[in-house]
C-alpha cells in the first residue's frame, strides 16, 4: 500500500516557510518614530578595564528600552538603508555630549530587528529638543537624501 500523503522533504518545508514570510512582511514604512528612554552615555555602556562587560546601568536601560518598544509594537522593519534623527531631552541642566548617546539607541533598533544591521544607517542628525527620554526617526534614504547631502557638500 502506498503513503498517501507523503510526508514532505526538507526543501518543501524551507519553501512553504518562505512564502509563509513573505506573506507576513509589509514594505517598510516612508516614516516611523519611536519613542525610548534617555540612554547612557557611551562612557557607562560597560564596565571593567581587563575584560568588558555590560554595565548595570547599561542592562537597567536596555530593560526599559524593551519594555518601551514593546508598548510600540508592531515595530516597523527597514532591510535597507535608512536616515535616523534622534532628538533627546535634557535630562537636567549638566553639561552633555550629544554624541555620546547614538549608540546605545542604534545597538537597541538593531537587537529588536526594526534596523536590519546598524551598518545600514547611512545618515545619522542628532539633536536636544523637547522630548522626554530619546525620540527616534526612522526613514529610508533615497536618492533626494543623497542629493541633498551633495548639496550641502557644494556650498
């Protein structure tokens, strides 16, 4: 007697979960923003001078993050390159270096997949503003971007 229904291969499987994928994937958006906590600085992300590790004030944020974003959830999904403008608020009236606080917000897009690799990021504007903790916006870089930044490379 003859299996009826065969129990299919490795390769039909791998197939049937691609199309289940695509299915389920949306184009990225035109524009997302998000919302996190004010991260640390660069100079608190770890700890420790002979091996390095994760500071706690680095996992206490990285907590907080993630709770943040799942609050925003669906999260957006950009594979290709993007543009990130992330405003921050002041926390208090210390004196602040604004660029010490990207890469802790790029590590965070990337670990939860809405930045596919922080290579990605082909321009960065980093600003203070009015916000409370680290607003994130999100856009894909095309070509007006480009031309835009020629732009300024000219005058």
């Amino acid at each position: 007697m003859e299996n009826v229904n065969p129990t299919p291969d490795a390769a039909t499987l791998r197939a049937a979960a691609a199309r289940g994928r695509e299915s389920r994937l949306s184009p990225a958006p035109a524009y997302a923003c998000l919302m996190l906590p004010y991260p640390p600085s660069i100079n608190g992300l770890f700890a420790g001078k002979a091996r390095r590790f994760t500071s706690r004030a680095y996992k206490s944020w990285q907590a907080d993050a993630d709770y943040a974003l799942m609050q925003q959830a669906p999260l957006p999904r950009y594979t290709d390159r993007v543009v990130l403008t992330l405003t921050f608020g002041r926390p208090d009236k210390r004196r602040r270096d604004l660029g010490n606080l990207e890469k802790a917000v790029s590590d965070q897009l990337v670990k939860h997949s809405i930045i596919a690799d922080d290579s990605l990021i082909e321009e960065i504007t980093m600003r203070w503003g009015d916000v409370t903790g680290c607003r994130v916006e999100i856009e894909p870089y095309t070509k007006l971007h480009a031309r835009t930044q020629a732009a300024r490379v000219i005058t």
